[in-house]
C-alpha cells in the first residue's frame, strides 16, 4: 500500500510540476505579452504626447503670432484712429475757417452793398433836388421870356401897322384934297387968264404946298418901308423865337423823359435792393445749407464698420436712421445685414445666418433685441462655450482657425 501510495504520490506531483510548468510558461507568455502589449502602449501614448505636444506648440505658437498680429493691428488701429482724427480736426477747422471767411466776405460784401445802395440813393436825391430846381427856374425863366416876347414882337407890330395904317391914311386924305384944290385952282386958272399977281403967288404957294405934299408922301412910303423891313425883322426875331420856344418844349419834355427814367432808375433801385435782399437770404439759407451738409459729413465720418464700432452705439446709429430718413423694418433690416456681412467678425455673421434660416429677423425691434442679446449681454464665458460646444466644426477645422475663432470671439 505505501508504494501504491507513493507511486500515487509521485504520479500527483508529476501533474502537478507539469501543470505548474505549464502555467508557468503561460504566465510568463502572458506577461511577455503585457510587456510587449505596455511597451506599444507607452510608444502610443508617447507618440501621442509628442503629437498633442505638437499640436499644443503650434497653438502656442499661433497665438503667439495671433498676439503679435493683435498687438499689430491694434496699434495700426490706435494709428489709424489718431491720424483719422487729427484728419477730421483738421477737416473741421479748415471747415470751419471756410465758414468763417465766407461769414467775414458775407458781412463786407453785405456792408459794401449797403454803403453802395446809400451812395446811390444820397446821388439820386441830390440829382433829384438838383433836378426839380432847374426845371422849375427853368420854367419860370422860360415863361418870363415867353411872356416878354409876347409883349414885345407880338403886340408891338401890330400897334405900329395901325399907327402906320391910320398916319397913311391921313396922309392919303390929306393929299386927296390937296389934288382936288389944286386940280380946281388948275380949272380957274385956265378959265380965268386974266388973274392978278397974287393969284399967281397962290398958286405958287399951292404948288410948293403940293411938292411938300408929295415929299411927305414919299417920306411916308420910305417910312412905310422901313417899317415894313422892321415888322418883317420882328417877324423873323418872332420865328426864331418860336424856334427857341420849341426847343425849351424839346428841353422840357427831354427834363419830363429824365424824370421819368430817374423814377425808373428809382424803381430799378428798388428791385435790386429787394433781389439784393433775397440774394442775401438765398446766401444765408446756403450757409445754412452748407453748415448742415458739413454737420451731416461730420456724422457720417463717425459710421464706420461694426468691427470697430461699439454695439450700442452702432444700434443707436441705425435707430437714428430709421427716424432721420423714414426707413422702415425691412429696409433697415437689409441695411443691419449689410453692415453684418461687411464685418469681419465670423461668429457675428454666422450666427446672423443662422436666425435668419431660423427667421427670426422680422422686425427691427426683434432683430435689435436678438443681436443685442447675443452679442452684448452675453458674457465671454457663454460665447466660449457656445464655439467649444460646436462638434460639427471642430471636427472640420483646423487649429490655426480654431485659433481665428478664438481671437475674433475674444
């Protein structure tokens, strides 16, 4: 029985180092294998360091860069901004010494016109003075002589024709009677040839009575001649002066024609003083036209885009658009998106792109409230999270624009 036992025994033991052996030589295949399988998985894990390591030292090194590119762009920003505004100060103060110098030319050419026009009227007046006091010692002078002419070589060849008439006259009757006495001193002579003397005497007398007669007769024709020649010198003297008459007519209708261009001169006068004055107030609505223009330029300089603009101040600024130019809803909503797209803010323009598929842009007031929601209320941290949480574009970009992404929601 001890041998069978101990061939038992020694049969058991036989197993078991056999068994022993064999898990041993498993055990020592399988760590082999977790020494091979650990080994892969520190050169995996290694590589994968190295590779995340990489990837950490390009986003270091791009945000680096992208810090040297900020910093860069904000000073060419900060000098963009300081020369734009020394620009504008210059603009506005040449402006505005434009409008000054052209206020200064307003006021002189306005102070010459009004010297100018108080010239002419002080020269008009005194023309005008001048004028009246020679027309009316004219017409006075003109009348005395008119009324001289009148008594002297009107009135006086008419009195000296009937005294010449009436001296003819008697003279013509005197001499009739004379020639009968004598014709009848003639018949008694020849019917009495015996006359004394005496009567020879008489009718010597009657003769040289006769002869005196008759060289009274001719004197009174050389007389009446001579004042003949004198009427007829009057007559011209008349003529001439009735010429001279005419002319003064002439020179008072010509005084008349000059009253009245100076009252036309007066006239004209007044229009140009009025058309001065509108002058003046056209100048002065364009001073005020041009004033406004120039406050309008300097708003609209101050509208630039909505990535160097203040959220607020840019919807105030739309705000008062719609109420400066009666825009409405949509028209102001197409204006807002124009502004959007022309931003170079991604996460500004592509949220925008998704309400509107969403159409949630309907009215000013909603599309006010959304953007100012999102993009002003809304912390930095909610942003951030908002672009972490996005698997669909993280699995599409890269990490230079992760990295873009980043930076233009910051």
């Amino acid at each position: 029985m001890e041998s069978a036992f101990k061939a038992k025994t020694d049969l058991l033991e036989r197993e078991y180092s056999r068994e022993l052996s064999t898990v041993s030589v498993r055990a020592r295949e399988e760590v082999q294998q977790e020494f091979l399988h650990s080994a892969l998985l520190a050169d995996v894990i290694r590589n994968e360091t190295a590779e995340l390591n990489g990837e950490l030292t390009l986003v270091r090194v791009a945000n680096h860069e992208l810090g040297v590119r900020v910093d860069e762009q904000a000073c060419t920003v900060d000098r963009l901004r300081v020369e734009r505004m020394e620009s504008l100060e210059r603009i506005r103060a040449e402006r505005d010494r434009t409008v000054h110098e052209l206020s200064a030319e307003i006021a002189r050419r306005r102070a010459v016109g009004k010297a100018a026009v108080a010239d002419v009227n002080r020269q008009m007046e005194r023309l005008w003075r001048d004028d009246e006091v020679t027309i009316s010692g004219r017409r006075s002078v003109w009348a005395t002589e008119c009324q001289h002419i009148k008594d002297e070589l009107i009135d006086a060849p008419e009195a000296i024709r009937a005294q010449v008439c009436h001296e003819t006259d008697e003279l013509k009757g005197s001499l009739h009677l004379k020639n009968r006495v004598i014709a009848q001193l003639d018949r008694d002579l020849a019917e009495s040839s015996t006359v004394p003397s005496t009567s020879c005497l008489g009718c010597a007398e009657l003769k040289r009575e006769v002869l005196r007669l008759n060289s009274m007769c001719a004197s009174n024709a050389d007389e009446e001649r001579r004042l003949n020649t004198v009427v007829e010198a009057a007559e011209f003297r008349i003529r001439v002066l009735v010429e001279k008459s005419r002319e003064s007519e002439a020179n008072v209708e010509l005084l008349t024609e000059m009253n009245a261009e100076r009252l036309k001169t007066e006239e004209e006068r007044c229009m140009l003083a009025e058309q001065v004055s509108n002058d003046r107030i056209l100048l002065e609505e364009e001073r005020r036209a041009m004033a406004a223009q120039l406050d309008a330029e300097k708003q609209s300089l101050k509208l630039e885009s909505v990535d160097k603009l203040q959220l607020d101040h840019f919807l105030g600024h739309l705000d008062g658009l719609q109420v400066e130019f009666r825009l409405s809803d949509v028209e102001l909503i197409h204006i807002f998106e124009y502004r959007v797209s022309d931003s170079k803010i991604r996460t500004v323009q592509d949220c925008w792109a998704r309400r509107y598929r969403e159409g949630s842009n309907t009215t000013w007031c909603g599309t006010r409230s959304a953007f100012y929601k999102e993009f002003v209320q809304k912390s930095m941290s909610a942003k951030m999270v908002e672009i972490t949480m996005n698997s669909t574009r993280k699995a599409k970009e890269t990490v230079r624009e992760y990295a873009w992404r980043i930076s233009d929601a910051a």
